[in-house]
C-alpha cells in the first residue's frame, strides 16, 4: 500500500531524475542554447496515473525544467484540469492525430512518453522525427526490433533518447555502486568491481520485489499492450541493480514463470518471474519479481 509520504518522496525522486536527465543528457543539446538559464520544456505524451500523479507534479517541483505540453488519446477530458492547475497554455494540447504538430512548437525541448508498453516505439519516433529529445518511460518498448527502431531514429535526428529509469539517480543506490565498485564509478556497466569498491569483491546478488497489481482491467495485465507481466512491469529493477552494480552485462539467464491458475488478473501475462543470470567474471545474480498479492520478497 502507498501512503501519501511515501507519494510524496517517489515526486520528490522523479523530480530529481527529470532534473538529472535534463542536465546530463540534453546539456550539451539545449541548456547550452540559453545562457539566460531557460528551463527545459516537457511534453508529456499519455496523461494516465503515473503522469498526472508523479510525474508532472515532479516536473513542477524542477528549477530547470517544466511542463509546457500535453498530449493524451482523451485530451478533452484529461487535460483541461492540467492545463488549468499547471497554468499551460491550451494551445499546446495535443492529441494522437495531431501529434506530429509538436514540431512547431519551440517551447517543446523534450518529450516524455508516458504511454503504454506498446506505444513507446512509435511515439518515441514521432517525438524524434519532430525534431524532440526524448524521454521514454521504462521498459523501452516490447520488443528487440523496436528498442532498435528508436535507437536508429535517434541518431537519424541527432536528437537524445533516454529512458525514464529513475532508481540509477537515487542516492542510496550511488552510494552502493561506490561500495561495490569504488567512487567515481558510472552508473551503468563499463567494467567489473574486480574488487575495487570498499567492501572487496562480490560473490553473489540477489534482488526481488513485489506487489499487487490490483485492477485486473488494467492495460498492465493485458499482454497486447504490457508485452508481459511482472517482468516487463518491474523486472527492471533486479536486472538494472545487478549490472550497474556488477559493472557488467549478463551473458547466460535462466529463468521460470508462475502464475496462479484460478487469479483473473494474469490469463495473459506471468505472475511471477525467477530468474539467474551468470556475468563475465562468473558472479550468479538470483532474482524474482511478483505482481500477485501477499508477497514476502525483498529488495
């Protein structure tokens, strides 16, 4: 369960990754362009949960980035609270058929899509052939081919692509790298600890999570949209903390799904993912994620 304090340091956090991501990935590409000190400007595609009660609050609370544009399938019914609340102006509210206009539009320096596993491809391609930067909620999109096609369209537009995974910014988790593998350390794989870190060389990891997903109408659960269950939704957490923890990339995983059989919610996708992965130096990370209720994993 969520408590309001609890909502509150998860904004405070993303406001923090939106300033981290403003600030590393598009300093060379758009602060550098003011030396006014502009603030960076947002669209945020997809005005769902996650948006309207993290996100954008947390764009809020930037000093060097803000919101300036909407773009929803629902735009007349979702935005005009937004749009109100956040003092935007209605112009630079779109919809998916008008979409592409984003590239008239020089308040929009960055577009965040916050949108459903299998609209990421394509909105993140739109965004970039506008001529955006991009900023991709996680996973990426569901499929290979896909995270491919936005890669290749990024450097097609010479435009930065980066996706929205918040935790790698969190203070707790830098400090663990600088544990494992020593300060100055980059947060994403390069090389092995090798025992460089303060507390020597590691042996094994082990990392879970769960929770209840709830809803089972949610577009979560439906595979055509999710492209899968618990893995797709936070397996990302295990995966990325052993490999920037590591300081490597996995080369063999094994793995096994469990999903209740009578529970509606996953007829269509896993309930729970157990998965190994062994690393280049021979490190075993073991790792499970669940959506189903009454979880005991921990982090």
């Amino acid at each position: 369960m969520t408590t309001s304090s609890q909502s509150s340091s998860r904004r405070e956090l993303i406001a923090k990754s939106i300033l981290a991501a403003s600030a590393v990935a598009l300093a060379p590409h758009v602060r550098g362009q003011d030396a006014g000190g502009k603030k960076v400007g947002f669209c945020v595609v997809g005005i769902g949960s996650l948006a309207k009660n993290q996100i954008i609050p947390g764009l809020a609370k930037c000093q060097d980035a803000k919101l300036v544009a909407l773009v929803s399938g629902h735009a007349a019914e979702k935005a005009p609270p937004i749009v109100e609340k956040y003092g935007l102006n209605p112009k630079y509210v779109y919809n998916y058929e008008n979409y592409d206009s984003i590239k008239d539009n020089p308040e929009i320096d960055v577009v965040y899509v916050v949108l459903p596993n299998s609209m990421h491809a394509e909105y993140t391609v739109r965004a970039l052939k506008a001529g955006k930067h991009v900023l991709c909620e996680k996973p990426m999109a569901t499929s290979v081919a896909d995270c491919r096609q936005m890669i290749d369209a990024a450097k097609a537009a010479n435009k930065k692509l980066m996706i929205g995974y918040r935790l790698r910014h969190e203070p707790i988790n830098m400090t663990a790298i600088d544990l494992v593998r020593g300060a100055g350390a980059s947060v994403v794989p390069s090389a092995p600890a090798n025992g460089r870190g303060k507390i020597g060389m590691i042996k094994g990891l082990e990392a879970g999570a769960g929770f209840n997903i709830g809803d089972p109408t949610q577009w979560r659960l439906k595979k055509q949209y999710s492209g899968g269950g618990s893995m797709m939704d936070i397996g990302i957490y295990a995966l990325n903390a052993c490999r920037y923890l590591s300081g490597e990339d996995p080369v063999e995983v094994t793995a096994m799904t469990y999903s209740t059989p009578d529970d509606v919610r996953f007829k269509e996708v896993e309930e729970t993912m157990l998965f190994t992965l062994r690393f280049p130096s021979g490190l075993l990370a073991d790792c499970r994620r669940r959506t189903g209720g009454g979880s005991t994993d921990t982090g």
